[in-house]
C-alpha cells in the first residue's frame, strides 16, 4: 500500500510539491478551501479591472488531473491529531503518512480588524472584484454627486503600505484614472482623482535598495500618485483615513481605502503548534528545521508563508511565491529521498530577485547587486509573471489581455458587480456577472 501524503493548501508551495510527487509511490491528497490555484501576485490587475478572475485562477482538479497518484479534496482544515496522524476537517478527518501544511497567509490589521470593513485587503479573488467594485462604484458615485466636497471624498484613493502589493495598486490605479476612464463621464473628470500611497517607513518598497525605493518613488509622482512616508494609520472609518506622524495627526476625506500593509500565518500554525510543541515566531508562521520539518516531527513539514525557515542567513526567509515554489520542489524531493532510504541536504533558497511594476513601461528589479529601472526592468517583470503562471492557457489569455492593454491603453474588465453591497455607497449599480469559467485547463509542468 502506497504512503499517504496529505497537503494542505493549494497555492505556490502546496501545488509545486504535488507536482514533484507525480511518478513517485504515493498517494497524494490535496486540500483547500477553494477549487482554485491563485496567482496572488496579479490579483491587483483584476482590481484594476485589466485582467478577470478567469485569467489568473485556474481549477485544481483541471492541474492535477493527469497527475493520477493525486486527488483534489475541498474542505476546511481546522485541527490536527498528530498521534493518529490525521487531519481533522470541519466536517472529517483524513490520515496522513507524510503531511505538508502550506496554507499561507491571510490580511494583518495588526489588531484593528474592525478597519477590514472600509479597507479591504487583497489576497482573495473575492477581495480583488470587491475593491474593483469599490473603485468603480467610487466614480460613479462622484459623477451623481452635486457637493464639490462630496465629489472629492469620493474620488480619493488611499492605499495604505508601501509594498509590492501596495506600489504595482497606487500605479495601477493611476492608470485607471488618468489614462482608462479620462473621457468616460460628463460631469466629473477622473483625471481630478487623488491617489495616495501611505507607507509608515521612511521609504517604500523597504526590502529593495533605497536608490531603486527612490526610483520607484519618482515614477509613482510622474504618475500623479502621492507618496506619504512616515506616518502611522491610526483610524479608518467610512469617510476616510486618519495619519499620525509625531505630535501631528491628518484626516484625508476618502470613501475608497485598500489595505496592502502586511499579512499573517494562517490559523492552522496556531493548531500545529499546539499540537506539537512547534515554536511560533512573532507573525504566527512555525519555526521549522533546516528540512523543513516540524521539530520532533519529521513526517510534517511546513513551507510557504507558513514557514519561519532562518537556518540560512539567520532571517526568515520572505513570504513570496519564489520562496514557496522552492520549498515546495524540496520537500517533494525529500519525501522521494526518503522512500529510496536516502538522505538529503538542508534547503537551501536560491534568491533569484525581486520586482515591482509601477506603470506602463516602468518597472523596477534587483537581481543580486544587479539594478535595473524603467523600460528595462518593465519587460523582465512581464516575462517572470507569465512564466510562472500554472497553466498554458492562462499565460495566452494573459499575454493577450497585456498586449490589448498596451496597444489600446483600455481595460478588458471594468465591470462593477454588486458581490456585497455597501450601506454607505449610492453609486447606481450594474447587475454585471463576471464569468470565471473559461473552459478546460491543461496540466501543470
């Protein structure tokens, strides 16, 4: 009888990690909330409304169906039973031989969950059409509205970190009203948006070089995004956001905010933890062994967001798709190791980069002590985004979409659809469905 090796999480980590397990002698059970691979790293383009759900999500089952040592389960994990090696379901349990937890992380209001309500964040294909639907609904609020005051309440955007995430949104954004909607209305002008991008550091994008973090600074104010550094977010209610810098405190009117400012483990760290004895670092991620493993317990392994892996440099490595995709080849090729009777060395992440879009054409990357900025980095961005998407037909569909965007300077997906409507907001509101379903999908690999 083939080993049981159960993973949790269908992302970067969880679906690289199937993939390396495809001729090996297992049984592969993969679990997630969802039916659907997520490629996070776009999920802001479908906020923007230049890409659709559809072109960046595609079915678990549709990636692993010729993958026949692999099944797709949809469920909620919610407890382990380390003992019986079993995973406790909301609604079962499923045994386990080898168990690889990459459920990743979720949106960080570092204690103020009460803000999600006016600032959503960005992590689900459900937040990204309800911030498009709030950025959309924004303008058509302001183009019924008679107040000047009103007007500009409504056509202010406050994004708030000054991430990845955060930068690629503000620049998007930009886009969207100076460029996309600028002849779309009759009694406003979208160009009179004012988009701010609020960071409590000192610079954004703090994990690049502070000459590329200027860089991406100045292409953002080309782009007329404000870039507010050094102020911390003290309030965020239904008329706007509250800043506090020193002694100081600013209240900027806006009815649309996005929070991009930081992400936690997910829950089920907590759950390992505790049956484990596992360590937690100060985000809620489980500090793992050179291997991966939980201590103790060398038949889990942890990757992903999840993971606190600081064996390498002392540091934990970041949470991005890269390190995720890395971790989750190791530890296929550990569990392969080990079935051969074999031994393997510790993992070890190779750093191939970073880089954050600002606009069109305009870009940034630092690859080792390489810098690069503007039209340079631009395509090297586009071509790694494609690369990685999981299946063929998404990169087409993508590539097409980008090409159109260029050529035209429209966006394919500028649909409002009414997913949960807000007591706050009187913009008229199109009964749009957005169609997720584009048909087959080809293997992974």
């Amino acid at each position: 009888m083939n080993k049981q090796v159960v993973i949790i999480g269908g992302g970067f980590g969880g679906l690289y990690a199937a993939s390396r397990l495809k001729d090996a002698p297992v049984d592969v059970t993969l679990i997630d909330r969802r039916n659907h691979h997520l490629f996070q790293p776009l999920l802001y383009q479908v906020a923007t409304g230049a890409l659709s759900p559809a072109d960046i999500a595609t079915p678990l089952r549709g990636l692993l169906k010729h993958q026949r040592n692999a099944r797709v389960m949809m469920g909620e994990v919610v407890d382990f039973d380390t003992d019986n090696r079993q995973v406790i379901l909301r609604d079962g349990t499923v045994r386990y031989d080898t168990l690889i937890v990459a459920s990743g992380s979720g949106k960080n209001y570092f204690g103020n969950d009460q803000w999600s309500k006016w600032a959503p964040g960005l992590k689900t294909v459900e937040d990204a059409t309800e911030i498009r639907r709030r950025i959309l609904g924004a303008f058509e609020a302001a183009e019924r509205e008679s107040d000047p005051e009103a007007v500009r309440a409504w056509l202010t955007f406050v994004i708030i970190g000054g991430g990845p995430t955060g930068v690629e949104m503000a620049g998007a954004l930009a886009e969207v009203a100076y460029e996309t909607l600028r002849h779309d209305f009759r009694s406003i002008n979208p160009a009179d948006a004012r988009i701010i991008l609020v960071q409590s550091g000192d610079q954004i994008l703090p994990m690049y070089h502070e000459d590329l973090s200027n860089r991406a600074t100045a292409m953002l104010q080309r782009l007329g995004v404000e870039v507010r550094t050094g102020g911390r977010v003290t309030d965020v209610n239904a008329h706007g956001v509250t800043l506090s810098s020193g002694d100081q405190q600013d209240f900027i009117a806006a009815r649309t905010v996005v929070w991009t400012a930081g992400v936690r483990a997910s829950s089920l760290g907590k759950a390992l933890a505790e049956c484990t004895g596992a360590a937690l670092d100060r985000g809620g991620r489980v500090v793992v062994e050179p291997d991966l493993s939980v201590p103790g317990h060398p038949e889990i392994f942890v990757i992903g967001d999840l993971a606190h892996a600081a064996h390498q440099t002392g540091e934990p490595l970041p949470g991005v798709a890269q390190v995720a995709i890395q971790q989750g080849r190791y530890v296929g090729n550990v569990i392969r190791a080990r079935l051969r009777g074999a031994n393997i060395r510790p993992f070890a992440y190779q750093d191939r980069g970073n880089m954050a879009i600002i606009g069109r054409g305009a870009a940034i990357a630092e690859i080792g002590k390489l810098r690069l900025s503007g039209r340079l980095a631009w395509p090297a961005w586009l071509a790694i985004h494609l690369m990685y998407q999981a299946d063929v037909e998404n990169r087409i569909l993508v590539f097409i979409q980008w090409l159109w965007n260029y050529l035209t300077r429209s966006r394919s997906a500028m649909l409002i659809t009414d997913r949960q409507p807000s007591a706050t907001t009187t913009q008229t509101r199109l009964s749009v469905k957005l169609a997720t379903d584009s048909g087959t999908w080809p293997r992974i690999g």
